[in-house]
C-alpha cells in the first residue's frame, strides 16, 4: 500500500461519538481513526452497539453528539460530500423485488452519477467480480440469499468508494463466496479504501482485519492494530491444558503456589486451564517443574488464542458485570 | 472515487429513480394487459356516450359530451389508482428497507421527492396518456377551443400531482403498505366528497381541492349548461374559479412537498419546521377568512338553518312557530353557535400544528446532551428538538386573530348589529377561551408525548361532552349539570367565550348567564393544570439530560 493512500484524508475519523435511544445510551462517546487502505474490524458482542456505530458513520443514525470525518468529508455537517465516497452494506440489504440483477446495478450506478459506457462497463466488472454473470437476467426476488449478498456487495462498490462500511456482509454466503469477498475487500483495501467491518466469523476476520476495536456495551474498549489489541486484551498470554490421572486439586492448589505461578481453573472432572505470560523458553522450563512436582499429569497442550477468545472474553465480562 | 454527475431535478427523465420504475412498471406485459382494459372501458364509455348523446343533437356536441366519461376515466386511473400505487409503493420501500439504501445516495432531497412523485405512479401517467387520442377526437370534432383544453389538463395535471403528494406524504409517515394504501384512499374519498361539504361552512379553499368543480366550470358552458365564467368570491374580489383552484391545489402542493422533502433530509425531522407550521396556519386562516366574509355579508352561511326549519314546519299552525323559531335561530343561536364552531376548530388546527412541531422528550434529552458535552453548541429557535410552547402561542394568537375578525364581521352583519352588543372584554375573552385550553394541550403533549395527551384530550375533553349531550337527550335541563359536563372540555370553552362576550339576546340572556360558572371554573381549571404540568415538564427536562 502506498504512503498517500495511509493518510487520514482518505480514512475515517470519528471522536467522541454519542448516539442516545431513548434513555439508553447506544455509544458512550466512542473515538477512533482508522488510517485510508486499512481494513478495521468493529468487535463485539450482541447489543454492543456496532451497528449503530456503523450506522452513524453511514449518515444514516443522527448521532446525539460526535463528529465523523469519512476521508475528509464531516458525515454530520456535509452528509451529501459524504455519501458520495461511501457505501454501507447493512446485515441482509434489501434489494427491490421488482428489478433484475443488472437493472439494480444500473439503478445505483445512475444513483451514483455514473452513465453510458463507464456505467455499463462498471455494470458488468461488478457481475464479473460477484460471479453473477449468469444470473444478470433474473429479478432479485429469485436470488439465493448469498446470491443477494453478493449482489449488494457488487452495488456498493460500483462507485469505487474511499469508505467501505460493511455490516455482517458473509451472512448467508458459501466458502467459496466467502472467500471472493476477503479477497474483494483486500483488493479494496489496496487500492486506498478504508474498509470497516463486523462479522460473527471471527476467525475470518482475524486473517482479514489489520485493527481492529473492541465494542462492549456501548463502550469501546479498546482500539488499535490487531497483534497489539490482542496483546492487551490478555489473549496473547499462553493458555495451557492440563490433564491429571486424578483428581485436580493438588495441581490447582500448586499452581496457585508461588512455584506454579499460573493460577488454574478446573474446566473438567480431571482437566485444568492455567495463563501465564510466557515465552518458549519459560514454557518449556515451566513444563519440567510440572514434571518435576509429581501432580500425576498426564498430558499437556497449548490452546490457541484467537479473536474469538477475545470476543468471548468481553461477552463474559459484560455477563459477570 | 468516481466524479459524481448529478443531473438537476427537473430534468426528470435522467432521475434515476425515475428511470428505475419506469423499468419495474413499463414492463411490456404489464403495460400491454392494463392497455387493453382502458382502451376497451375508454371505447365503449366513448362510442356509448357519443351514441346517445348524439340523437337529436348535431356531432360536435355529441363528441364533446363523450370527452366528459374520457377525463373521468383518466382521473380515476391517474387520482385513484395512481395515489394508491404512490402511498403503498413508498410505504413498501421504507418497510423493506430500500428507502435507506435511497438515502444513502447522494441525490439531492429532491431529487428524491420528484423521483418518487413521478416514478411511482408512471404506470397510471402512462395509461392516461394513452386516453389522450380519445380526448383528441373530443375535442377536434366538438371544436372546444384551446384554451378550454388546456386550462382543463392543467387542473387535472395539479391535482394529480397533489393527490400524488398527498399519498407519498401517507406512505412516508404510515409505514404499512395496506394500512398507507387505505389512508390514501380515505384522503381522496375525503377530498371529493365529505371536503367540499365543510366548504360550506366557511372552509370555503378546501372545497376546489376535489378539482370536479372547476372542469365541470369549464365544460358546462360548453354544452350550453352554466354561465360561461364561474367566479369565487374571496373578500371584496370575484375571482375565476379554476383559477383559484389551480391556485390552491399549487399552494397546498408546495407545502406537501416541504414535508418530503424535510423527510428526505432527514428521516425522524418533523413534517412541518416551526415557521412552516406558522406559514400553513395564516395560509389556512386568510384563506378561510376570504372566502368566509361574503358568506358572512349576504347571509348565506346561515341558509342551511332556515332550510332545517322550513322542512320540519309543514303541519296545521306550524308556520307561525316556525317563524318565531327561525328568528330565535338566526339571530341568536346559530350565528353564535357558528362562531363558537370556528374558535374550536382554530383551536383544533392549532392543536394539530402544534402536535406537529412538538418535540419529543427524547429530542430534547439528546439536545441537551449534545449541549453538556459541547457547551458552544447552540441549538437554532427553529430546530425540532426546540420547545414548542412559543410558537404554540404564536400558532394560538394567529387562530385568535382569524377568529377575532370573524367574529368582529358577525356582529357587522345587517342581521346581528341591531339585536347583539358585544361586550367590551370581547377579545379577552375569546383569547381565554382558545389560548388556555391550547396552551394546556401544548404543555402535556411536550411534557408526556402525543399519545398520553390524545388520551388526556379524549378523557378529559371529549368524554365530558359525549356525557352532557347523552343527559340533554335524556331529557334534562342542559342548564343543570349537562352544563358542567360540557363546560369541562376544552373543546367546550370557544363555545362558552363567545356565549359570554354578548348580551342582548332577550330569549338566550338567562341561559348564556348560567354559563359562566362552569366557564369561569373551566378557566381556572384549565389555567391552573397548565401551570402545574410546565412546572413537571421542565423538571422533566432538566433531569432528562442527566
């Protein structure tokens, strides 16, 4: 990606963003900026608020209070500048029942002020891209739903948007689908287009997302690459599980002993889970004085931290809250 | 990032949305099956007219009354159909979602409005425009000059674009299809039929907005029916008739029109902005006043009274009594009544607008948020999270007015000057009997919402009347305590100002006196509720923010 393209003219901006319903307060204030080409995953669990966010950035939802800068357009103060460098594809987007495939891409082409040869060419690089050829002759009524799904994803990017802004946008689609759209929205991303993101595919967004924030409760927690979000969340701690021949609570109580020092949770009958910050080698020693202390275990893994725990993580959280 | 061309709003066949329902309803089937059945309806209406007019009258005539079934067929697919297939085709498109995805394009609002307004019923456009050979062979062989023609599809034009208007303004806000498709229809039954009835008692613009009167004006004459030149009387004018209803329609078009396009704007704003609310409310009042004061001058309003007396005075040794009852009647009651009539329905158009640019409690929370957390951030006098309640005033000292004049003219009048003196606290107390009830509804409905205070009108307003008029019919005195059920509804105190600002009525002076107890305890009532509530309202608000 080029140095231009990682400016913030080009990215999304948004600073102490507060949109009330009611007496609930969706977005407690919420600011962060994601650089133009980068592709920004928005976290959370159910009712956290992504959605609103999302749909405040897309001048869609009046925030009660906060400003949103969409590659150096204010959303708020100019909503026109900024919907035409913006497309927002909301969780299952309608489409009218009434039109073909290629007739509904030419509506938001014209929409867009695109016309004659750019429109049919934009027209037919967007069937091409969703794998709709074949289907350009049928009314959106008869489309499967990922089918649909690739065909808004198609209209939203006709107008070659500097702000892409997508809400659960793998809903309903196969492997293979889901797989063209990670590779759309990288190829977006390299040419200089900030793309936000939520999705309940975690682990596709964890091969996809280069930050990503972390919404619970209305609240962002945290914000920022994704190596480091997880960092400070405590998912990049080793996570360990220990299997005794018998019963578990020599192993806990020695773990919970300054000569353990990875305090544990029984997560079965004969199974612990213990954390700890730790290199390689501090592992392979910490395994040894596992050996070394007679506890009777049997086996011993690394469990992988992902996002999911992460996310999991805030859910859980937000519950024992 | 592509270079955005936007084409300008009048240019409306590059309207995309336009040009999106001229894909979706000029399908060839469709078009080719709704063709055949209004050319077929269209050639039997016309041959069948023509045939039978045409005995014993030369062909012109015969083709000129045939135009008349022709433009009733066009105004039924175009007014009908056509303001069925707006109301429920936005209202399916804001149910579904689409009318977001609209949103999300950078057309201008009225881009928007204008694309809707004429995309959705293209349909209909279409197949009345398909009559129009028919009309041709009207008019060419009943030689019915141009500027006939004309002036008649301008009208027709104007009223489907209202009609129009006034279906995309009940899809928007109702958002189930069958439900806004119900309205819509309600709206032209209303406007045809059960409008052009009010317009006789002084709602004199709302009666050219049904439109039938203004082409009958101009195709009468024609067949040799009517005088040549309809006029409207508005003050001291005579003005032509389908001019001034073009004039209406094209006015009350412009401010439906605001509506979309505020809503396009923005989707929770209100229909009306607080100066547009005051602009529709001196539109209507000057609007009803014109046409009101020749009415007024020669006596006709009241014609409908005497009308009453003289079918139920045909029996042996009636007539006598009902002289002496139409006297009673036009010299006192029904004038007084009338008046009374008017200052409740200012009241009730006050109270309408003002329902309209109330904010909710929730707007106003958000707007003091956004304050606290910005103190530099000022909300304008005219934004719609702003309170209501001065301008609510100004809406009531503008209906105050209009009906202050009304009455003033009443009194002018040959037939009251001599018999009615009006009491020198006339305008006080009318502005007591408008203002007070206003003001109460205007604080409860910003303080609880517009269902709480619909609620507290019905219970408290209507209810007490509907009790008053069930013991009158049971055959008490309304002077016992029918008279204090009444007298607790707002809707009531008009009636009881007006009822208290005259003397001189020799036959009404004791019952008008028995009146001002409960008016005066209906005041104070009144008067001392509002108090209260905008006491709780502006504890309400100042929490609300917390």
């Amino acid at each position: 990606m080029s140095e231009e393209h990682r400016s913030f003219d080009t990215g999304v901006s948004v600073r102490n963003l507060r949109v009330d319903y009611g007496r609930r307060i969706a977005l407690h204030g919420i600011s962060f900026e994601v650089p133009g080409g980068e592709i920004f995953g928005l976290l959370g669990p159910n009712g956290a608020g992504k959605t609103t966010a999302f749909r405040a950035m897309s001048t869609l939802q009046e925030p009660t209070h906060g400003e949103i800068h969409l590659a150096g357009r204010n959303a708020r103060k100019d909503p026109d500048a900024a919907r035409a460098i913006l497309a927002y594809m909301p969780d299952l987007a309608p489409l009218p029942q009434d039109l073909r495939a290629e007739e509904y891409l030419r509506f938001v082409a014209e929409c867009f002020g695109l016309w004659g040869k750019e429109r049919d060419q934009r027209v037919e690089a967007g069937l091409e891209q969703v794998d709709l050829r074949e289907r350009r002759r049928d009314f959106c009524r008869q489309l499967s739903l990922g089918m649909r799904q690739r065909l808004v994803l198609a209209s939203c990017l006709l107008h070659r948007p500097l702000v892409l802004i997508l809400d659960e946008p793998a809903s309903g689609m196969d492997p293979f689908a889901r797989a063209a759209l990670r590779d759309a929205l990288r190829a977006q991303a390299a040419q200089g287009t900030t793309v936000i993101l939520s999705s309940h595919v975690l682990s596709e967004l964890q091969d996809l997302c280069t930050s990503v924030g972390l919404l619970q409760g209305g609240r962002l927690v945290d914000a920022g690459p994704l190596r480091e979000v997880i960092h400070r969340q405590g998912v990049g701690r080793r996570r360990l599980r220990l299997r005794t021949s018998g019963p578990a609570e020599a192993l806990l109580g020695w773990l919970a002993s300054p000569e353990g020092g990875a305090p544990g949770v029984r997560v079965g009958q004969d199974e612990v889970d213990c954390q700890f910050a730790a290199n390689d080698g501090e592992q392979a020693a910490f395994f040894q004085r596992v050996g070394a202390a007679g506890l009777g275990v049997v086996a011993m893994r690394e469990i992988e931290s992902s996002i999911e725990e992460m996310v999991l993580g805030l859910h859980e959280a937000g519950g024992s809250r | 990032m592509t270079p955005f061309f936007s084409p300008p709003a009048w240019q409306i066949w590059l309207n995309p949305i336009v040009r999106r329902y001229a894909t979706a309803r000029l399908r060839l089937l469709s078009v080719a099956g709704w063709s055949l059945v209004v050319q077929a309806l269209a050639a039997f209406l016309w041959l069948v007219v023509y045939f039978a007019a045409g005995k014993g009258v030369d062909r012109p005539r015969a083709a000129l009354a045939a135009w008349t079934p022709i433009l009733i067929l066009q105004g039924l697919i175009w007014l009908l159909k056509g303001t069925f297939s707006v109301a429920v085709g936005i209202a399916k498109e804001g149910a579904e979602g689409l009318s977001e995805s609209q949103r999300l394009t950078p057309l201008s609002a009225w881009q928007k409005v204008v694309g809707y307004l004429i995309g959705l019923p293209i349909l209909e456009t279409t197949l009345v425009a398909s009559l129009l050979p028919w009309s041709a062979v009207s008019i060419l062989v009943g030689q019915v000059p141009l500027a006939v023609v004309f002036r008649v599809h301008l009208l027709l034009i104007t009223s489907a674009v209202l009609h129009h208007s006034i279906g995309l303004v009940a899809g928007t806000v109702i958002r189930q299809k069958i439900v806004a498709g119900t309205v819509s229809q309600l709206l032209v039954i209303t406007l045809h039929f059960i409008v052009p009835l009010l317009s006789r008692f002084g709602l004199g613009p709302l009666g050219h907005l049904g439109v039938e009167r203004a082409i009958a004006a101009e195709l009468l004459p024609l067949q040799g029916i009517g005088t040549p030149s309809a006029k409207v009387r508005f003050f001291d004018f005579e003005l032509s008739l389908n001019g001034y209803a073009w004039l209406v329609m094209t006015i009350l078009i412009g401010f439906l029109l605001q509506i979309l396009w505020r809503r396009w704007r923005r989707a929770d704003a209100h229909l009306f902005s607080k100066p547009l609310a005051l602009a529709f409310s001196a539109w209507i009042i000057f609007m009803s006043l014109g046409e009101t004061f020749p009415l007024l001058r020669d006596g006709t309003l009241f014609d409908w009274g005497n009308r009453v007396i003289a079918k139920h005075s045909h029996g042996p040794g009636q007539a006598e009594l009902a002289g002496q009852a139409a006297t009673v009647l036009t010299q006192g009651l029904i004038p007084l009544g009338w008046a009374g009539m008017f200052g409740c329905m200012a009241l009730l158009s006050a109270m309408i607008l003002s329902a309209i640019i109330t904010p909710t409690l929730e707007q106003h929370r958000g707007a003091r948020r956004a304050h606290l957390d910005d103190p530099t951030l000022r909300l304008p006098w005219t934004g719609d999270a702003r309170s209501a309640l001065l301008w609510t005033v100004v809406l009531g000292l503008m209906a105050l007015a209009g009906w202050a004049v009304l009455v003033e003219q009443l009194l002018d009048t040959p037939l009251l000057h001599l018999v009615i003196t009006p009491s020198a606290c006339l305008p006080l107390f009318l502005g007591a009997g408008l203002l007070i009830p206003l003001l109460t509804w205007a604080i409860l409905l910003e303080w609880r919402g517009p269902k709480t205070a619909g609620l507290g009108v019905f219970v408290g307003w209507i209810i007490p009347v509907m009790i008053g008029i069930v013991g009158i019919l049971s055959g008490m005195n309304p002077t016992h305590w029918p008279k204090w059920w009444i007298g607790l509804s707002g809707f009531a105190l008009p009636f009881y100002s007006i009822s208290q600002s005259m003397s001189g009525l020799a036959d009404l002076s004791d019952t008008l006196r028995e009146l001002r107890a409960p008016w005066l305890l209906s005041l104070g009532g009144h008067a001392i509720l509002a108090v209260v509530m905008l006491f709780y309202l502006r504890r309400a608000q100042r929490v609300s923010a917390k």
